[in-house]
C-alpha cells in the first residue's frame, strides 16, 4: 500500500439504492394517503348534496324521455349524417381543429345552459299566493269594500260545469280540441311560438295555445307587454313540450281551470265562483260562465268593479261559444239578456267607483313592501251622504227611463276627501287627481291588528282647488266604457255647494230635458234637498253659495235662457209646513222633500212652461202650506206666492174656485197676452 498517494475519491452523485427505495415508499404512502382521504371526502360530499343533486335533476328524469324520442329522431335525419361528415372534414382543415373545438366548447356550454333552464323550472302546482285580507271602511267604520288574495282548490274535468268548460275555451282557445302531432314540425313550431312575445288569437297552425298560455301566463307567471329572458323562453318551450307529450287534453284543460287568473286577486274557477257569485264550479250557468271567463281575458281588471267592461267580454264568450257549435243563437241570446243583468255579489255603487281600490293603492306604501294578512283601511266616507247619493241617482235614472242613460254624481268634503260617489260610466282612473283624492280620503291604516296610520282632523282645501279637483274626477266618472258605443246626446255636468260639501253631478245618455226637469241640475237638486232636511244650513248662506257655484264653474247642461217672469205684487209670508230645494214636474206640481206637492188654484201646463217655472225657481228654496186637499198646498219662493206668479205669466189656468186674486192674477195675463194666452 502506497500511503504517499492521495486517498480515493467517493462519488457523492451516485444515488443510493436504499435511500431510494426508501423515497419511493414515502411517496408511494402519500399519494395512497391522499386518495383515500379524497374518496372519503367524495362520498362525504355526495352523501351531503345527494338530495339537492336529486331534486335539481328530477325535471331532467321527468323530460329524458321526451328528449331521448327526440334526439333519436334528430340523429335519423339527414341533416345530421351531413353535419357529422362536415366536421370531420374541418378537422383536417390545418385550423379545422381549432374551429372545431369552439365550437364544441359553445355546443357544451348551450347544454349546461339548457341543462340549467331543465333544473329550474318552476313547479306544474304554480306559485302559491300568499293568502291576504283588506278591508276598506267608512269613517263609521263600516266595511265598504273587500279584497281577498284566495287560491281555488284543484278540481277535476267533472267537478265544474259544461257550460263553465265551453266558455273558457271559447275565451282561451277555441281550436284546443283539434289534433295536434309532436312530431318535428310540431316541435319547431312550439319552440318559435315561445320566443314570440304575442300569442295568436287565430287557428293555430302546429301550436298548443292554451298550453303556451298556461305556461306563459300561469306557470312561468310573464307579465304582458313586458319583456322576457331568454331563460323564460327555453322554459317555457321544454313546459310546452312536457305537457304536451305526458298529458291528455283533459288533464291540460283541469290544470289551465286551476291555474287561471280571474282577476288580480283570484286563482282557479274553484275560488272565483265561490267568491263572485257563491257557488259552487259545478252548478254555473251560461251567463255566470261567460262572465267569470270573459275576467281571465282581463286578469288586471277587478271583477266586481268593473262590470260593464267584463260584461263586453263575456259577451264576446258567448259569440265565441256559437262559433264552436257548444251553443245555438237562441240560447246565446238569452244568455246574453242574463249577463246584462248579472253582477258578483256584494257589488255596489262604491265598488264599482274604483274609490276603495284608489285608497287600497295609496295606502300601499305606508303598508310596506311585505303585504300583512291583515289591513285595515277607514275612509272619509261618509254612509248617510253615500245612501242620499244613491237614491238620488236612482231617481233620476227612473225618471229618465234608465234606456241608455248613465248618472253619476260626486261629494267632495271640506279637505277634498270623498264622502259619497256613485259611477254611472265607469270607475275612477288611477290619475293624479284621483291619487290625491285618495289620500285626502285616508283616515285609519292598520297592520295585522296595530295601527299605522291615522289622521283624524285634516286642514281645509281652498275652494279653487277642491273645485278643479271635483271637476277632473267627475270628468272621469262621466266617461263612456272602453268600447263601448255613445251616440246620445250628454245633457252635461253641474258643480255646486251644499253647506261645507261641494257636490258634482253628471247625466248623459238618451235623457232629454223636459217637464219633468231631467238633467244634472235636477240630480243636484234632489241630493241638496236630502242634504237640507239632513243637514240644515242657514238658506241665505246656502243661496249665496249656490251662486258663486254658478258664477265661478257655470254649468254645461242645455237651458234655455231664463224668461223675465214678473212678481205681481208682495204678500205676507205664511208659517211653513215643507221646505227645500224643489223638482219641477209641470206649472202646476212639484216634487218637495220627496213628496208630491200641487199649487193650490193652479191646473198646470208641461213643455216649455214647465221649463221656464223651472228656470224660475233654480235653486231658491220654497216653503208650503197644506191648503186642505191631500197634497194640495200654498208655496211661496221668498215674498211670492207662486200659484199667483204662475197665473200672473200665463203659465197655467185658474182651478174651478180659485180664490180671487189667483182669478185677478190669469185675468191680468190674458190682458197682457202672457203665456199660454198669446
């Protein structure tokens, strides 16, 4: 051994086969280590998301297959074997690949999509309403009106009335019983139809109407005119699609009754005939049928409130009805006599005013966001002035024959808040006016049993603007229905106070003034009687109002221009046995305090007299005396006894054993050629 040589050296690069071995089991252990805990952690995930993934992908199992029929016929085709040969030739392309490859990747990403819309489809049963109650009072408290949110239950084909089934698909779809294929076109044609924002009206041509419109309308809940996703669309062409493909006719129409809309606040027929007409499905008439299906082509419309209008519509059922063979012209046309007739029960001239349904929408933001089962909402309603309002109109309707005639008439209190309206055309529009009304009007708002809000004493309005307000509200009142046809002559609006209150007053239609004072004077004029006697005000306060009313605002009804009848000559006033604001029926004859009163020693004339003693007492008050017969009396209008101012302008002759200075006064109008002795 050579010590003087340099010791060898040891190769540290060299791996050493243990420490490797050693290497490869630890990592070896690791990597087992980690996939056992992954697997574990998998199935941990999959036993927590098992029930979401399996809710989530019941829709999937539910239309598999319906797809899977329709993805074997779409491989079939043609089409596709060319399709499958063009992409096998862009692979080769040198960015063949690259292009095919987006689009798979925007293939892929319009199956999740779809696979998306599939998982969140919304529930066949439809979105259950939250049940709600609010009622509307008087400011006795006194309910007035009533709004419920009621879903109907679901009833089978056999539970509801042929004639309530002929009706609502003569509304919603009069060729719904025709054949129909789900072959490929029908497919097309339902897809298309989806992303249409209209639905056709006319025959269909490859396309379930009342499906689409019960996914549309009911299930998917799109609102008309507004505008929908995309994802709206794909569902509901799948709905579309899945209904049609698992469900008979009959299923589909039960499902459309349950679903519908008869108004904003009632779903399924079950709740509409219950609430409207207290019913049962089962026994509805024709006229009843058309009614309630004539309110789901008007689903924004309230049913008892604007009846005129829903009538129109149920008449259009019954035309529609005909034309399906379900119902001959005779039986139409008796139907049609019954609808004109018809109206949901508890419907009243306050309802049918839109005034509850105003307050309702005002109080809304004072109710919060969050609708409460429970509101309560008090009026300035006034019930009393409501009742004198109400016969008031019903008066003059029968006076003029109620043919074509429409009356209205509205009280204003001192704070512009409404006391009293009755709608002869149709209700109040929701304007600015109108809104403002309605919250002069709210007094009380409570919540689920505690109050909100309350506003007992409310400042004065000033004249001008009550006065402004009243006009553009009685203007609205005083329309014609939508669509409907008004050729008669209006005799026009009138607007005058009675004490703190300012009253307006409407008649159009085929009325025409006569002897019997038709117009809207005259309503005026009988509700300020009934105000009198209710309410009395001192006559000089209430004179001087009345004519600043007809300076300031004047009148549109036709009058001829006021004749100068002369006084004879004053007497004494004698003590009073009735008193008011009077209707003049002829020159002989008056209507007082709701009772016939005759001028004693007049026999009276009608026509133009009667129409010039009319403009002779407007609006001045009269006092009577019984002079011995039933209805035999003595008046006088201030100094003047109006028997002799009668004989004095030759409006009337003298009676058989009229007292001397009746004789004098239609002797001195014959001398004079007055009146009737021209």
């Amino acid at each position: 051994m050579d010590l003087s040589s340099p010791p060898p050296q040891v190769r540290t690069d060299i791996p050493d086969p243990s420490r490797a071995s050693t290497a490869r089991s630890g990592f070896v252990t690791g990597l087992a280590w980690i996939r056992t805990g992954a697997a574990r952690a998998g199935s941990a995930a999959a036993g927590h998301f098992q029930p979401v993934v399996s809710a989530a992908a019941a829709p999937l199992r539910r239309v598999a297959p319906a797809w899977q029929g329709a993805a074997k016929r779409v491989g079939s085709h043609p089409f596709a074997s060319r399709a499958a040969g063009a992409a096998r030739r862009a692979g080769a392309l040198p960015w063949g690949r690259a292009l095919l490859l987006a689009g798979l990747g925007v293939v892929g990403l319009a199956a999740l999509f779809l696979v998306w819309c599939a998982a969140t489809l919304p529930p066949l049963r439809g979105t259950l309403p939250t049940p709600r109650t609010v009622t509307v009072q008087a400011q006795d408290g006194t309910p007035i009106a009533r709004r419920d949110v009621a879903r109907g239950r679901a009833l089978p084909l056999a539970s509801v009335s042929p004639a309530m089934i002929q009706a609502f698909l003569a509304a919603q779809d009069p060729w719904f019983e025709d054949g129909y294929r789900l072959d490929a076109g029908g497919i097309a044609a339902v897809i298309r139809r989806s992303f249409r924002d209209t639905i056709s009206d006319g025959p269909r041509s490859g396309g379930p109407r009342l499906t689409q419109r019960l996914v549309r309308r009911d299930l998917i809940g799109a609102v008309p005119g507004e505008p929908r996703s995309l994802a709206d669309r794909v569902r509901e062409a799948m709905l579309v699609l899945w209904l049609s493909a698992r469900e008979s006719d009959a299923q589909i129409l039960a499902r459309a009754l349950d679903l519908a809309r008869f108004g904003p606040d009632l779903v399924g027929v079950d709740a509409a005939a219950r609430t409207l007409f207290g019913k049962e499905p089962a026994t509805l008439g024709t006229a009843e049928a058309a009614y309630l299906a004539g309110s789901t082509l008007a689903p924004a419309q309230q049913p008892d409130r604007d009846v005129t209008e829903i009538r129109a519509l149920g008449h259009a059922v019954l035309d529609g009805m005909v034309m399906r063979g379900r119902l001959s012209a005779a039986e139409a046309t008796e139907a049609g006599r019954a609808l004109d007739g018809l109206s949901p029960v508890g419907t009243t001239p306050v309802i049918r005013s839109g005034f509850p349904d105003l307050v309702l929408s005002g109080a809304a933001d004072r109710l919060g966001p969050d609708a409460p089962r429970e509101a309560v909402v008090r009026t300035t309603l006034d019930r009393d002035l409501q009742a004198m309002a109400e016969k008031a109109v019903d008066r003059r309707l029968d006076a003029a024959g109620r043919g074509g005639t429409r009356a209205g008439l509205l009280v204003l209190g001192p704070d512009g808040g409404v006391q009293a309206v009755v709608a002869g055309g149709t209700s109040l529009a929701d304007t600015p006016a109108a809104r403002r009304a309605a919250s002069a009007s709210l007094r009380h708002l409570g919540r689920d049993g505690r109050p909100v809000y309350d506003r007992l004493v409310a400042g004065p309005m000033p004249a001008a603007a009550r006065r402004t307000a009243l006009l553009a509200l009685l203007a609205g009142l005083a329309r014609p229905p939508e669509g409907s046809d008004d050729p008669a002559s209006r005799d026009g609006l009138f607007v005058g106070p009675v004490g703190d209150l300012l009253v307006g007053t409407y008649l159009s239609g085929s009325a025409a003034e006569n002897g019997a004072g038709d117009g809207p004077e005259a309503l005026f004029q009988d509700l300020a009687a009934q105000v009198a006697k209710a309410r009395p005000v001192p006559v000089a306060e209430a004179r001087e109002g009345a004519r600043d009313s007809a300076r300031e605002t004047g009148s549109t009804a036709r009058a001829a221009p006021r004749p100068a009848w002369q006084n004879p000559g004053e007497r004494p006033a004698a003590s009073p046995s009735l008193r008011g604001v009077p209707r003049v029926i002829d020159t002989g004859r008056l209507r007082l305090d709701g009772q016939s009163v005759r001028l004693a020693g007049v026999e009276g004339q009608g026509g133009a007299l009667a129409r010039e003693f009319r403009q002779y007492l407007r609006r001045r008050e009269v006092t009577c005396q019984a002079a011995g017969g039933a209805d035999l009396y003595r008046c006088r209008a201030g100094d003047q006894d109006l028997s002799e101012v009668v004989l004095f302008n030759g409006a009337g002759r003298a009676a058989p054993g009229a007292p001397p200075e009746l004789q004098a006064a239609e002797a001195n109008a014959k001398a004079r050629k007055a009146g009737l002795w021209q």
